[in-house]
C-alpha cells in the first residue's frame, strides 16, 4: 500500500472533483502490486486504461517492462479525456506514432525519482524544480498547498494524486493531467526530401488541471 492520496488544492478543484480525483487515484493504487513492472500494473489500474492503449500503440510496452528504474507520472483516464480532441485525434492516428511516443516518453524520467525527492528538489530550487524526461525535454515541479504540481509545455499540466506507487522497475506518481511536449515532426529520410512532410500537430489549448 502506498501513501494517502494528495489533496488537490481547493483553486484547482471543487469539492466535488477532488472527491472524484481522490477516488481515482486510490483505485489506481490499489490495484498495483510492487512486485508488477509499469507495463503490468498500467494494464492492470481501472484508472489507466488509456495509458495502458496508449503505451502498446506508441510500441512502448516493451521499453517500459524492461529493468528501468523509469519513474511515470500516469495520467488517468480522466486526465486523457479532457485533452482537446484535435489533439487526441492527432496523437492517437496510427499515421503519427512518433508524436503518441514523444507525449508518452515526457512522462518518464530517468531513475526512481520519490515525491521526497521533488520536494526536496523544488525547495533547493528555490519554489521550482527541472527534470529532464527521457523525451529530452524538461518538466518542472513546484508545490502548491502542499500538493505537486508538474507542468509541461503549452499550458499542460496536473497535480501528483497518488505519489511513490512502488513497481518492480520504478515508481508511478498519477497525475490528473496530460503533460505535452513541443512536438516535432521526424526529419524526412535524404531519399524522400521531395515527400510531404509530416503534418504539424495542433496548437495545443491550456490544459492545467483546473
């Protein structure tokens, strides 16, 4: 078992949406075991079901099943609805893998990196703390009323709900929102310079867990 859910701040959430936020990341919690990897515990939360999709459409399943350690913050399945739909269109089209991964791969850092940690990280930061995810680009950290707050690019950001989900290769933070890169297309080959090049994704809308 792990640690009691975090309290989203009051600003964030009503009542009644950090009851249901709490409730979510229990259930996510409760129905992973430490002696699972990320791979198996994702499949097997009732909150991760469009994570767990999403991973095995990006080709992932494979990397994150492996010895890590990786440490995920996994959005819920909430989180993974209220992401504006051009951009869930975008991302989840079989035509654009690479950007699903690049989404996916922003939620994971390098390592086992505890709530202590950040805490610690975000207080020798002076209120702020940077990681680099294994995307390459970086997320940052700050603490509200008590709680973690992880932003990425665009407006994108959410709330740490259940922090130091123990797995077999890591740890597992859930969080109540979509972290999004700035996403860039792959360079086209030398051979298909003349080809179209692939489509830009959508300007993505603020997507705080508000």
């Amino acid at each position: 078992m792990t640690a009691a859910a975090l309290a989203v701040p009051a600003q964030a959430r009503t009542d009644e949406e950090a009851a249901s936020t709490a409730a979510e990341a229990d259930a996510a919690a409760e129905s992973m075991e430490g002696s699972w990897n990320i791979v198996q515990n994702t499949t097997n939360s009732p909150e991760h079901t469009t994570l767990a999709k999403a991973l095995a459409a990006a080709g992932l399943t494979g990397t994150l099943s492996g010895a890590g350690p990786f440490t995920v913050f996994a959005p819920t399945d909430a989180a993974f609805a209220a992401v504006p739909q051009p951009m869930t269109d975008y991302i989840m089209s079989p035509d654009n893998k690479w950007a699903l991964e690049q989404v996916l791969t922003y939620h994971v850092v390098p390592g086992t990196v505890t709530a202590e940690d950040l805490y610690k990280k975000i207080k020798t930061g002076g209120g702020k703390a940077v990681l680099k995810t294994v995307e390459g680009q970086e997320i940052s950290f700050t603490e509200v009323q008590g709680n973690i707050r992880v932003e990425g690019t665009m407006g994108s950001s959410g709330y740490v709900t259940q922090p130091d989900v123990a797995q077999s290769n890591g740890t597992v933070h859930v969080l109540n929102g979509v972290l999004i890169p700035t996403i860039t297309p792959p360079a086209a080959p030398a051979a298909d310079a003349a080809e179209p090049a692939a489509e830009a994704a959508p300007a993505a809308e603020a997507m705080p867990a508000t």
